[in-house]
C-alpha cells in the first residue's frame, strides 16, 4: 500500500526559506566584506592601478551590488527569523522575536533621522545583548561561553560609541575610554575561544588550515602593509590592533578552525550564523553591520540544540 504523504500544517513554517534567505545574505555579505570594505579601501596600494582601472571598475561594481543584495536579504531575513523563534512558543524564543521587531523599527527609524542617534545606538546595543543571551542559551557551556564573550565584547564598545552620540545630543560627557580596550580585550577572547563552539575531535588538515592561516596574519601584521592591517581590523572588526601581533595571529587561527571544523562536520546553519556575526563586528560600525550581527545571533540561537527541531544541528551534549 502506498505511503500517504504527510501533509503540512495550515500555517507551517517553511525552514528552507529562511534557509535560503540566511544562505543568500552571508555570501552577499561575504562578498561585500572581501570587495567592498576590504579591496577597494587598499586597492590604493596596487602599483600601476590606472592600467587596471577596467577590473577595479568591475569588482568595485560587483561589490556594490552585493551590499545592496545583501540589504534586501536582511529586510527579509528579519520577520523570517522573527517568525520562526515566535513559533516555538517558548520564552526565550518569544524574547528573541521581540528584540529582533524591535530592532528592525529601530533601524526603520534612524534611517530618515526619527530617532536620536544615541537612542538607536541603545536600542540596538538592547537587541544585540539580547539575541546574544538567548542564542548562549540554546548552546552547550562552551559554546554558550564563546557568544558570551562576544555580546560582552559588543556591549562594551557599544556602550561608548553611545555615550560619545548621547554626548554630541548635549547630554553630558562621560569619559568611557576604557571601555574600548576592554572591548578589544574581549573580541580577541571571543576569537581564541571559538574553537569550543565545535568540541569533538578535528582533523589534521584543518589544524594545519587554520596554522597557515594565522601565519600570514601574522606576516601581515609585521611586515609593510601592518598599518594597513590593522586599520581593516578596526573598520570591519571594531579592534584596534592595538595588542601583540601575535595574539591577532593566533585569533585568526583559531576563527579559521572554527569555520574549517563546522564545514567539515556540516553543521551548515552555525556556520551561516558564525560568518555573519564575524561579517558585522565587534561594535556598533552602521546599521547594516549591526544588522548583520543580529541575523547571525538568530542563526545561532536557532541552530541550537533545543530551541528548533527544523534548524538545530548541534547534537553535543
């Protein structure tokens, strides 16, 4: 006898959409980092650029298409991912949505100027620790412990750029200088702690990946082009550069076994969250990159292990 084919549910959530949706915005958003706000800001160093003026044109365009791809992926990603945590009816889920709405009004607004500057610097510092929270919370202790030190890293730098905006509104002037350092101090924790949001055995040739890697940051940061480095860092990542070259290097490594490893165990939906948490950085840089870092803390919190049967991959304990 025939199986019948199980229905769907009026009103099922459709995961492969917002499958489709996050896919899409991280290799947009992949893009535009690596063109947009990587080559085009050093491509003043390339000898002889005018003769190249006709593939600089091009990847420059390219780059620029990709941001505005991946701006219309993250309106759509926003009431997608919203919707899915609604739907798990659990606090945390519903807490999650919330931040998420309340983010996106947030963004909607600053846009035309509706809000004051250092209001959408909070808001959006609320929704970020927020999501950080609950996604910490649908992972196991270690990798709770990674997002963590990444909300901690966010909200401190966060904090400062909005008491400078909350300043320049006339609301009085708070030297919050340190909070910067602390800041970087907790991206670089976040970074060398990655490798425990995928406990499990590695293989070699992801170790060595990521060794090569965290090499030629380390020449990079050494050599001539160090300034330049270190000034990518602070525009894309919110850090300075500002500690031993080497601790960058070794952070570097370990993202990069971070990203190898859950490639390689094909825990697709985490390393979606992962790249655009990275993709945003540390702080608060724009709207869009925030934004980014929103999307990715929801990833992540639905790619845990007990909040969403659709998404979740991770089966650690």
């Amino acid at each position: 006898m025939a199986a019948i084919p199980r229905q769907s549910q009026p009103g099922a959530f459709d995961a492969s959409a917002l499958r489709y949706v996050v896919g899409g915005l991280t290799l947009a958003a992949l893009v535009e980092l690596f063109v947009l706000r990587t080559f085009t800001r050093t491509a003043i160093h390339i000898p002889a650029l005018e003769e190249l003026a006709g593939p600089y044109t091009l990847l420059a365009g390219l780059g620029r298409y990709a941001y505005y791809l991946s701006v219309v992926l993250l309106i759509a990603a926003l009431p997608l991912l919203a919707l899915a945590l609604w739907r798990r009816r659990t606090l945390t889920g519903v807490v999650a949505a919330v931040a998420l709405t309340a983010f996106a009004a947030i963004a909607a607004a600053a846009g035309p100027g509706a809000i004051p500057e250092h209001v959408a610097d909070a808001g959006t510092l609320a929704a970020v620790v927020t999501l950080a929270g609950v996604a910490a919370g649908h992972q196991n202790t270690r990798g709770a412990l990674v997002l963590l030190l990444f909300g901690a890293a966010f909200a401190l730098s966060a904090v400062h750029t909005t008491l400078q905006a909350a300043a320049q509104g006339g609301l009085g002037t708070i030297d919050a200088h340190d909070l910067l350092f602390a800041s970087e101090i907790g991206g670089v924790a976040f970074a060398l702690a990655s490798p425990l949001l995928v406990p499990g055995a590695c293989r070699r040739r992801t170790a060595l990946a990521a060794g090569a890697v965290a090499l030629v940051v380390f020449g990079s940061l050494l050599g001539a082009g160090g300034p330049t480095t270190r000034i990518l860092l602070l525009w894309n990542e919110g850090l300075s550069g500002t500690l031993p070259s080497a601790i960058y290097a070794l952070a570097a490594g370990a993202l990069s076994f971070t990203l190898l490893h859950l490639l390689g165990t094909r825990r697709f939906m985490t390393l979606l969250g992962f790249l655009l948490v990275l993709a945003g950085g540390v702080g608060l840089h724009n709207t869009y990159q925030s934004g980014l870092v929103v999307v990715g803390l929801a990833v992540l919190a639905l790619s845990g292990p007990s909040l969403s049967p659709a998404l979740a991959e991770d089966k650690s304990p």
